[in-house]
C-alpha cells in the first residue's frame, strides 16, 4: 500500500468513523468499508525451513476492537518466489481471532534455506501489500556474507520515522529490533508529527485495549510498514513496552503484574514473532539464531527477569537467563558469536558484576563476543573489555550501541556527553544523531556502519553514513574506518 494510502487510513482512524467497519455475509468472511490491512504486514524469527508471517485485521485501527466482530475470520496466505505470484510455493488459511486483536501469526514450514520469498494475505476480497521475506542458511553452510541491521527506540512523539525510510532501501537479509517499539506514556496534543489523536489513543498505557491502540498508532507510520515489508525482523523489547525501567516480578504488586500482562499481550500480538503467546506477566522472548556457519545471534530480554543492576550474586538478566546465555556460548560451529539485547549489561565506565561474569565466560572459551545493544538514544561504539572500568584488562570483544530512530530528537546531543565518554580509553566513538547501525559479517571481518538521519522534527530529513568500523576475526576489539 502507498504513503498516500497509510497516510488516509490513519486519518480516518484518528477522526473515527460513524459506520461500522466491517458488514457480515453468508460467508462468513464478510466486507470491509475500510481497508482491513492498514497495519502493513511483517515476517519475523526466520529459520533455515521457515519463517513468520504477521498482519493484524484492523480497518478502524485507532478504535477499541479495530472496527472489527467479536469472532473468528477466516484470513488467507500465500508465499511466492516471485512478486507476481505466479510461483506460489505454499499457501493456506487461518483464523484472525477477537482474543489476540484479530492478528495471526503464520509458521511458514518447508521453505528453502537461503533464500527470498514474496507473501500476501487476502481477507474476502481484499488484498494485503505483497512482503519479501528471507530464510536462513542451512546449519552449517558454508556462508559468504550476511547483512543486518539493529535499531531500537521509536517514540513517536519525538518524530518522524524517516530512518526506516533509509532502512527500507538498504542491502538486508534481517533486521533486529532491540526494544523500545513503543513508548507507554501520555501523548501531548501537540507533537512534531502534527497529527490530531484523540484521547483515548493519547492515555497512558495501562490496559490491554491501550497498549493496542499504541501499538496501532505506531504502526500506521509508512516508513516502519515500508521497512517490516522488506525484510525479516527479530525482536525484543526492553522497558516501553510495559513502563518506564519496570523489572522483574518478584516484589511487585498486583496491578502492575496485570500491567505487565496487557503490555506482552499486545507485544505478542503485533510482533512477527514465532515465540508463544504470554501466560499472564510471564513470556520467554530470549533465543538463539544461527547462520550457517558464519554468525551465532543470542537475542535477550533484559528486564523481565532483572533483579538489580549491580547485585554480586544475583543475574542482572535473571539466573536462568544468564546460565543459558553461557552455557550457549559457541553452541553452533561459527566464526561469529552475536548479542542482542535492548539496554547494555553495564554501565560505559562502571563496573556490573553480571557483564563480568558472561565476558569472563566468553574469554575463558576464546571466543570474541560483538555486543548489540540500544536504549542509550546515542551511538557508542567501544571495545569491550573484561573488568570494565579497568583500562589494562583483557579486551573481549566488541560493543555498538545504537542510537534511536527518533527518542530524544534531533542531534547531534550535547558535546560535554560525547567528550566525558570518549575519555574512557576503550570508547572509540560517540554521536547523537538518530538513525541505525548496519553490518556485514564475513568469515575473515565485520564491517559496521553508522546511518544518521539530519532530524527526526520534521519529515524527509536527509540521511548519511556517518562512520563505518571494522572487527578483525582474528582479534577482538574495534576499528575506524
């Protein structure tokens, strides 16, 4: 679907609508007064055989229910190797429920490794935006090269997205999500993106129909369903999509549980995920991807589980969480091992018992972690050292925060931020700009890219590359390019 197309069903989201959106028939399908695919669709959790397909029915997206009846509705896929579907390669049906907000979750098995496909859903006689996907190598192939991207932190508040723009264009074969899809506070009346939202959109998020209606204000964005079509996505979250630094569950009270529940639910529900659906305030989001035998990915939920920052004993991560991640550690035969996780494990310049623990396993088994992280709304690209903030300790590997799509606005960020961290010996770059780290893993080098866009407060902001970093695979630690 065109801008031009998202841009008049978020329209007349926002404004609501007198008519109902969807009519019965004797069918059972129905008809839509408006179009029902106006949250894009997405892949998401690719493996070597399969891949996610995610849509979400909502033709009044920004209305409690989405326009849409308390039952079941037949939605109909199909997967192609060409973009005009005159190959399809497997298709079926499945229920779009009223439980789960009418979004569908498809496991598409029996797919070729390494390869792209081209996917659409039709609901009666209306047609979703045709999506490329792409599935893994084979377990351990023999792998070139492989392209990713990790972005994090999209308050829509701040701006316009127009670094997925830049994404949707690039050379991808998975991006990574690293938290923060959505932001659970109170909408001012008046935001950079001069859109009237009403009300009950702009509440604070506490119930399950709240954190829907923010998850379809977000989503209604162009660039974001741009970027979601063009690849497939992993992803996890970091606070946002519950509260502000919320923790994990052990003293906390009944309503902010219940809190937490509504928040994995509505994730859960407009994710491309091939994880299971939450139990209450409980859903397992870490896993492990592996490609070919080129790149391990360690994808994990840093606040669900966390007990405290600083504590000697007790897992910043959670103890079970913190034991797989290790006892992971070189699970697949490859040259690289990757973690993802929404906020850093450490402070830049203090010391986390948690991070000296998992860095101290990574060293005792020679392998050089490359850390992904977001949160920081900055681009700090460091090397990661063994007792940080002990200079002479042992370099590990290597870190890149990534900077946000649009949280905290325009760059380029205070000067006085940028020269307290780079005083820190294994810090080898820091800018405020928002955009997206992209990278290209090699058996023999990683190299990482820094795509900045010029300003998030106005839309069609110009893009650059900023700087680009390579990881020699036979050392850790980070270089400039």
């Amino acid at each position: 679907m065109s801008g031009a197309a998202v841009t008049s069903v978020a329209a007349a989201g926002v404004l609501g609508q007198a008519a109902p959106a969807f009519a019965a028939s004797t069918s059972g399908v129905g008809s839509f007064r408006s179009y029902p695919f106006s949250l894009g669709i997405a892949s998401g959790d690719p493996l070597p055989d399969s891949v996610i397909l995610w849509t979400r029915l909502a033709p009044e997206p920004l209305a409690v229910g989405s326009g849409m009846p308390q039952r079941k509705v037949p939605v109909h896929w199909q997967v192609a190797d060409d973009e005009a579907f005159k190959h399809i390669v497997t298709e079926g049906e499945i229920f779009a429920l009223p439980e789960n907000n009418h979004s569908v979750h498809v496991d598409v098995r029996g797919l070729r490794p390494d390869r792209w496909y081209f996917y659409r859903f039709r609901c009666g006689s209306e047609l979703s935006p045709v999506g490329r996907t792409r599935t893994l190598p084979a377990l351990g192939a023999t792998v070139s090269s492989f392209n990713f991207a990790h972005v994090s932190c999209q308050n829509w508040i701040n701006g316009h997205y127009t670094a997925y723009r830049d994404l949707a264009r690039e050379n991808l074969d998975v991006v990574f999500h690293l938290g923060d899809y959505i932001y659970e506070t109170q909408i001012p009346v008046t935001t950079p993106r001069g859109i009237d939202v009403a009300a009950e959109v702009r509440a604070p998020c506490h119930s399950v129909d709240e954190y829907r209606l923010r998850y379809a204000l977000y989503k209604l964005d162009a660039n974001l369903q741009a970027s979601h079509a063009a690849f497939p996505w992993v992803v996890t979250w970091d606070d946002h999509e519950v509260a502000n630094d919320y923790a994990g569950a052990a003293d906390r009270g009944k309503l902010e549980l219940e809190r937490r529940a509504a928040g994995y639910k509505a994730w859960w529900e407009n994710i491309p995920t091939r994880m299971a659906p939450p139990v209450g305030p409980d859903m397992k989001v870490y896993r492990r991807f592996a490609v070919g035998n080129l790149v391990q990915f360690d994808v994990l939920d840093g606040r669900q589980y966390r007990k405290g920052n600083n504590d000697p004993v007790v897992s910043k991560i959670g103890d079970e969480q913190e034991a797989w991640l290790i006892d992971g550690i070189g699970s697949y035969d490859t040259t690289w091992n990757v973690m993802a996780v929404g906020q850093q494990l450490g402070g830049v310049a203090q010391n986390s018992p948690t991070r000296n623990r998992i860095y101290q396993a990574y060293y005792d088994r020679g392998v050089s972690p490359v850390i992904l992280a977001g949160d920081l709304h900055w681009t700090l690209v460091s090397d990661a050292l063994l007792r940080i903030p002990d200079a002479s300790s042992p370099i590990v590997g290597s870190q890149f925060i990534g900077t946000s799509i649009t949280s905290t606005g325009d760059g380029p960020g205070d000067p006085a931020t940028v020269t307290g961290w780079m005083k820190n010996p294994w810090v080898k770059y820091a800018q405020g700009y928002r955009g997206y780290f992209r990278h290209t893993v090699t058996p023999t080098g990683m190299t990482s890219t820094q795509h900045n866009v010029q300003f998030v407060t106005r839309p069609d902001a110009p893009g650059w590359d900023a700087q680009s970093f390579y990881i020699d695979a036979s050392r850790p630690g980070v270089q400039l390019l």
